[in-house]
C-alpha cells in the first residue's frame, strides 16, 4: 500500500469527521425555533458522517470483522441516509411552501406543532419503510472494504430498481416541485409577503424574516440543482454496471451469511471506475450536503452567538473544574506533608501523644468538589443556562 493511498484515506476521515461536525454545529438554534425539517437535515447529515467517520478510523488500513453488529446496523443506515436527506430537503420546501401560502392569504399564525409532528412522522417514517424493504434487495450480509468500511450487500436487479433505485429521483422531483411553487408565491406575492414576514416576525418570536431568505435561496438551489445531479448520479453508474439477473429470494439469499472482503489494491486499483464512483458516493454526498447546511444556516449572526455563548459556559465551568482540582491537590499535599512534619514526629516521642490526624479523604473530596453559592464573591457569578450565555453574547455585540 503506497504513502499516497494513505494520505487520501487519511484526508477522506477527516472530511467525514468536518462533515460530522458542520451539520451539528447550527442545530441548537433550530431545535429552539422549531424547525423540525432542518433539524432532520442536520440529523441525517451529521449521522452519517459520524457513521462514516468511525468507519474510516476503524478500517483504514484492514479489512477485519471487528464489528459485525455494528455493519448490521450501519448498512442499513448507510442504505437509507441519502432518502433521509432528500425527505428532509422535501419537508423543508413544504414548510416553506405552506409559510408563503399563508402569508400570501394574510395569515400569521402557524400551527407549529402541527406541522413539526407531520415532518418527524414523514421524515423518519419514510427512511424507516426503506430499511424494513432493505431485505429483499440485500445480496448477503454486508461487504467490508479497506478504507471506508462497512458496505450495504445489494446487487443491481430489476427489485433493486422498483424499491429503491427509482425513489430517490421522485423524492426529488416531489423537492423540486415544492421549491418552484414557493419561488412562484414569493415573486408573485412580493410586495405583500413584505410586509407580511416582518409582521409574522413580530407576532411570532421564533419566527425570522432572514432565516426564510435563507430557506428560499436553499430552495432555489434544490429545485435547480438537486434534482438534475440526482438523476445523473443514480442512473449513469447503474447503466455502466452488469446487471444480476432476479430469479427469487432463493437465489439472491443464496450463501447470505457470507461477508465479502475488498482489499485497497482491489478495490482502488483493479475495478472499474463507476464502482469506485458508487463506494464514494454516499459519503462525498453526505459530506457535501454538510457544508451547504453550514454555508446556509451556521454562519449567521444568530449562530455565531449561540456558538460565543456555548463556549463561554462550557469554557467557564472548565475553568471552574481545573480550579478546583488544583485546590483538591493543595488539599491532599497539606494535609499529607503535615503528618510528616519533624515537630509531630518529636511531640510524639516526647509526650506520647499520638500525631494529628489527617483528614479523611471524603472529607478532603467533599471541600475540593463542593460548589460554592452563587454569591458576588465567587467567581462562578453569572453562571447560568446556555439560553443565559446567548441572550448575553448577542447583547454584547456592536
């Protein structure tokens, strides 16, 4: 195996991780605005990176059944996360859709429960129906390739095609459709809708006005973007690939329990290009899908001081931890070094007492770890909830 395969396995994790990291980075701040369509985004997303980068780190350089249990799972996860992404993307030009609706007809007031609950059910629900058809499709266990991991079994078949290879390019045409109609409303209704989503923002708190220009802009990209990459990256590979032919359950499960092993120099090195293209694919797509989450919605000014204040509490009880656990250490040093001083060895010698004790250990751990109240005096003055943290960063700024 070559430094240079090395190097790029070792830049393929890392970008898994970065991935990982840019889809969970903003999401606080939509789980509190209650926008559940782009929290299952982040989720889908950052879920899969992390699954990714496991994958990475464990077999970046063997091809060993470490973990069957765990390629059981992820398989079946890796099987369904791009339709995780793509109903996500789907929900989320609906709930635009339906916002510019009403306001479009004058309404302010959204039922957001309502409509969180009917995203989670179709956002989880759909995936979730994609796994449970999973067996059907699947060739035998799960294959394991050197490099990127645990690797869902299905052979391309006429089954594979009508239960899931089709799915994908509806899921995005049905995306597509609902981001035009929303740009339809909001050129249509422009003067109104102005004057309507400040208002919107005003009656409703979590309700802003910038984070839905974000979303139309998102949208815009879906409805011109995704659904033509979609259709060339799920039809091209397939038509370049052999074909197995479907003759039953039978045949396909035959030997299921096997578990198919691919090497570096087999896999990176002997196959033809369009398989390389279909391993990287659903990590390079998770990857992507990451970063266009943080550019759209993890830099924004209402993001940066939910970041400011998660650093300032978590940094603020760190200092507050390594300050006690010096004191802990001062504690146990004084107390040790006073049983060994000369004046106690001789007074005991003298006078037949015995030592000073020092003090029990729960003793000494229950002075060094007890919080101090909240007082002027302390330094853990301020202290308080993440909510505290934001709503202070965002007063500070100029």
């Amino acid at each position: 195996m070559t430094v240079a395969w090395k190097i790029q396995q070792g830049v393929y994790t890392c970008l898994c991780g970065l991935g990982f990291v840019a889809a969970f980075l903003p999401i606080y701040g939509h789980l509190r605005a209650w926008n559940s369509s782009t929290v299952l985004w982040s989720l889908w997303c950052g879920l899969g990176g992390l699954v990714f980068f496991i994958n990475g780190i464990v077999w970046h350089d063997n091809v060993e059944n470490w973990a069957p249990v765990w390629c059981d799972i992820v398989t079946r996860f890796n099987h369904v996360q791009a339709i995780g992404i793509l109903t996500a993307t789907a929900l989320l030009n609906h709930r635009l859709y339906k916002v510019f609706k009403m306001s479009s007809a004058g309404k302010v007031n959204m039922n957001k429960q309502a409509m969180m609950l009917f995203d989670i059910g179709v956002g989880l629900g759909v995936p979730t129906t994609f796994a449970g058809t999973y067996w059907f499709i699947q060739g035998h266990r799960f294959n394991i390739v050197e490099g990127i991991g645990c690797q869902p079994a299905t052979p391309t078949t006429l089954i594979w095609l009508l239960t899931f290879g089709v799915w994908p390019i509806i899921i995005s045409f049905i995306s597509a459709c609902f981001g035009v109609m929303t740009i339809h409303l909001f050129v249509r209704h422009r003067r109104s809708l102005s004057g309507l989503l400040p208002q919107a923002s005003t009656n409703t708190p979590d309700f802003d006005s910038n984070l839905y220009t974000r979303l139309m802009i998102f949208a815009s990209v879906d409805a011109f973007l995704t659904l033509p990459l979609t259709v060339v990256i799920l039809t091209v590979p397939p038509l370049k690939t052999d074909w197995y032919p479907y003759r039953g359950l039978a045949d396909l499960h035959l030997d299921f329990s096997r578990i198919g092993v691919f090497t570096a120099d087999t896999v990176w090195y002997s196959v033809p290009g369009s398989v390389t293209f279909q391993l990287l694919l659903p990590a390079a797509s998770t990857i992507a899908s990451s970063f266009v989450f943080f550019i759209f919605f993890g830099n924004t000014k209402e993001a940066r001081a939910t970041y400011r204040g998660a650093w300032l509490y978590v940094g603020g009880w760190l200092l507050w931890i390594s300050r006690q656990i010096r004191s802990c250490v001062h504690h146990l040093l004084s107390s040790r070094m006073e049983t060994l001083t000369d004046r106690d060895v001789q007074g005991t010698k003298a006078t037949g007492l015995p030592a000073e004790a020092p003090q029990s250990s729960h003793r000494i751990v229950s002075l060094c770890f007890a919080r101090p109240p909240l007082s002027s005096n302390t330094e853990l003055e301020g202290l308080g909830t993440l909510d505290d943290f934001e709503t202070r960063s965002m007063t500070e700024q100029p």
